[in-house]
C-alpha cells in the first residue's frame, strides 16, 4: 500500500550508512544483523513511498538482506557493492537501555563509500541524509536539482569537530534533527525555546527531539509537543532515531503541501515507527510491519494525549 | 468564583510547610517573600475552592501575608501562630534554573508545629499534605474521618531515610506525588512502566511526574501523558511540584466523579498552574491569578498536543 505514492518514480531519496551489527541487552544478543542509518530509515520510509537508497555494502553482505530489502519496495540503484567487508559495529545496552556502548567500530565499507547521487534520483523531491559527516551531507546535496524538503541527521560529534558545517547544514536543508542536548551544543543555550528561536531566524520550522520524553515542534507563532511512546520492553533502541526519520519524511512525501498540521501528523507517524521498531532487534519490527501497524500506533498516541 | 465548591464548609484541606524564603535566580532576587509548600499548594488550589490550611508560621510573619491568603478564601483555621520565627530557605537558581541550591536552611517554626487536624477540618474529602515526613503525614492522615482522596508529596530524602514509611503512606493514599527517579528509586528499576505496574498493584491510578517533560498518569488499561509546557522565561520554580499540587486537587475536589477522563483533566489544571508560576517570583503569579487565566493555559496545552 503506497498511500498514493507514484511507485515508478524516486520522489524520496535516502542516503546513510549500511551496516552489520553484533548487538546485546538484557533482552538477548544478535549478531551480523542487518543495520545502518540508511536501512532502518529506508525500511521505515517503505511503509509509504518508494525509497531510494544511497549507501555502500562489502562483498560478506548476505544476498537475503538485498532480497528484503528489495520486498519492501526499495529502489537500491544507489546502493554500491564495494571490495571487502561491510561496515560492522558491536555494541551493548546491557548496563542502559537509552545508552549504547560501543565495544567495537569497522568502519570497512563506510570508508569506500562514494558520495554519488545516481541520475535517477536527482530530481527526487524529498531527501534524508542520516547521521555522517556534514561535509559529505552537503556534498550530496549539492547533486540534486531542487528537493522539496530536506532532513539532515547529525550527531554531537560533528557539532563538536565541524560546528561551522553543522551551521551551514542548517542553513541549506528544511530540518536538521537534533536532540536537546545537540541543540544546546550548537546554539549554547539549555532553554529550549532560545534554541528554536535560533533555528527560526531563517527557517519555518524547528524540531527538537527529547528522546524518550518525545519531541518538539516550533513555528514562529506555535508549539507542538509529541508525547514519547510508554514501550513497555525497549529489546533494541538501535535506529530508532532513523526509523523516526524515515516515516516522517515517508509520510511527508505523500502529503500534498508542507504545513504545520502535516508536521504534526509526520512526527506523530515517524514516533509510531520507532516505537514499534525498539520493540524488537535489529530491523525486525520493520520488516514485518505493515503500515496497518503503524496507524494503530498512531491512534494510540491520539489516545495518548486526549483529555 | 468557586466553581460549584460550597464556601460553608472546607472541603478541601492542605497540610505542609509555610516559610519566609530568599530566592536568587538569572532573573533577579526576592527576600523574605511567602513560601513553603501548603502555601504554594493553598493559593493554587484556591482558584478552585476554599481550601483549609494546616501549617505554622512564626512571630516574625507580616500580617500582610495572613491578609493575601485570607482575599484568595484560604481558611487559616489550621494555620498556627508558634512563637520565634518562621521557617527560613535561602536558594539560587542561578547557576542551574532546574535545580536548587540551598544556600541556608532554618527550621525555626517547622520544629515547633504540631500535626494536629482541626475538629472542623476532619470531614474533609479531599487532602493534600505537601511534602515532609511520612510519619507525619500518616499520623495527620489518621485523623481525618473518611477523606475521598489523599494525595501525598514526598521526596528522595524519605525514599532514602525512611523507605517502609513511604510504602505504607503510598498504601495508605490515593496518591503518592513522585518523579521518575522518586518512582525509579521506590521500586529499584529504571523502567517507568514497571513502576507503575508495581504502584498499580493495590491502586487505581498511578501518577509519575517528569519535570519539564510533564507527567504519565497510568491506570490498569490506559496510559496518558500530559505535556510539559514550554514556558519562554522561568524566573523561579520554587513550589512548582506543589503548584501543581494544588490545583490538581482543587479542580478534582469540584468533579462529581474522580475516574479518568477528570484525572487526566486535573493533570492539565496543575500543570496549568505550574507553569503559570514558575513565570515570577514567589507567589506573584499565583496571587495575582485567576481561574480565567489558568483556562486559558490549558487550552494552550490543548493546542499544544493536537494533531
């Protein structure tokens, strides 16, 4: 069900990382399971649209994980088979479940991944770039012809290393997703609302995710709070930031004008993903979800918040 | 205007500390001003009803103070007069706006107050003892006929201290006011659901405040979360929590049921009023307040999770 999507184009880019990851909590332990930024977000997105994907894989990626992606309607001509192994990270929620700690990074095939958008995506109309380096991020952007709407991931390390290029980011996409804690970092300020009005000088929206406790939606004359989703197990928070993303700009991508009343609705729908997506390990939620699973979610954030 | 709230008889009864407080934070600095919990909890409820106060005060308390809470309807039946002076809190917000440093504590008339209920305060149906020693609020809780509802503040220190005396008052009331790492350290887990299934156990409804994020209310079947507002300027948020408090209890002490749906709604009204609080110093806003304004606000939080 595409939700009125035109599945013979690629209106929804999303570019970012692949990768095979070993991962532990109290509920259990995988390993070699299928990761990244681009995968959870492009699964994600799947549920509305026809994703395109830009990421990498090395030669150990297992041909199934092409054949699920494929199932779920993803478009992979910009996803590149490079020499030697995949991208592989290992990490533990044994001792948090809202903090990860990484016990092993090979970058591998990360580090031969080209920053190339395919022909076939550059007029796509709405692109996500997940969490990297923003040099790459606005390297990419510069190769589409006029996307709609842009959502940029970043994280404290590039606010830290690259702040000057987190600002410029800033500038040239729609919606750079931070959290409290990035946002504080960039605009060095703990109240929220200092912070959105910095990101509202040039922009029409700001949003700022507040993890567990939900997110905030600003506009230069209202406010949106999205509640967080009460999960009663989190077996694996990982990509549940992608997962966010990936519905939010899926559902956006079907919507027929970017206002706040859709912003509204695509947090709500990208929070139901990623509250279904930590329920289980790895991507596994999401490749057996259907967009039937992600409404009821949704209907129970209405029910959330009624009073 | 009292809503319905007959003013012949105190329904509601408030029992906590009253004090004479010295407050610094980035937006300035008040001395001697009016505070203490069942005075902040007393002058929020009154917007609702005629609430009974049950505190002390000392020799050194302006008789302007007893004026205020008599033109807001308080009944000082239970307010004592206690020879030396009144209870003195000198803290800064100044390094962190979300968390006090006490800079001076002294006791005075807190020492010397007595946990007596009034004759006529016993047939009261809906009671709020701010937070203080458990012992203290069970012994005042004895002494009361056959309240409706009790709701009941506490706070690390007894969680810590004095933890069987804490579980016999959460057994004993309706309702016990805790914040997540109050709920987290009651019942030793991180998990906010886990929690409330454990408070849930003998209980109906399960509250777990979250600070700026605003507060779950959970209940066998349903979970409700109320938004935390996003207030621009917080000048100081001393008596927030028992801000809160009292205008949630004021609002349900005027609802013909107390179930979920007036649950949900009383969340909103202290919440309301919080924020509405926190905007000045002391009581300011309190005082110069009205049930008007405080609607207004909710119909903010209204607008705030509509989507």
């Amino acid at each position: 069900m595409f939700l009125g999507c035109n599945s013979f184009m690629v209106k929804v880019v999303i570019a970012g990382s692949c990768g095979l990851d070993d991962i532990e909590s109290k509920a259990g332990k995988v390993e070699n399971v299928l990761g990244g930024s681009a995968i959870y977000a492009s699964l994600s997105a799947s549920h509305f649209c026809k994703p395109g994907l830009i990421s990498a894989y090395g030669d150990d990626f297992s041909s199934k994980y092409l054949e699920m992606l494929k199932t779920k309607g993803i478009d992979l001509t910009g996803f590149q088979e490079v020499d030697g192994p995949t991208f592989h990270w290992k990490g533990s929620y044994v001792d948090d479940i809202n903090d990860a700690k990484t016990l092993q990074t090979d970058l591998n095939s990360l580090l031969k991944f080209k920053p190339v958008v395919p022909e076939e995506y550059k007029d796509a109309k709405f692109v996500l770039f997940g969490n990297t380096d923003p040099e790459q991020q606005l390297e990419m952007l510069k190769q589409f012809d006029s996307p709609e709407f842009v959502v940029a991931d970043t994280m404290n390390f590039w606010i830290d290393t690259k702040k000057e290029k987190v600002l410029e980011l800033i500038e040239k996409t729609d919606l750079v997703l931070m959290n409290n804690f990035e946002a504080s970092l960039v605009y060095g300020t703990h109240n929220l609302l200092e912070a959105a009005d910095k990101l509202l000088e040039n922009k029409k929206f700001a949003l700022i995710k507040k993890g567990e406790h939900g997110a905030l939606l600003f506009s230069k004359n209202s406010t949106f709070s999205a509640p967080g989703y009460p999960v009663r197990t989190v077996k694996d928070p990982t990509g549940a930031g992608d997962t966010f993303a990936g519905a939010f700009l899926g559902y956006l991508s079907n919507q027929s004008e970017i206002n706040e009343s859709n912003l509204r609705k695509a947090i709500i729908y990208g929070s139901a993903a990623a509250s279904l997506n930590v329920e289980d390990f790895s991507v596994n939620t999401l490749f057996n979800s259907s967009i039937e699973k992600i409404e009821s979610r949704v209907n129970e954030f209405r029910k959330l918040v009624e009073f």
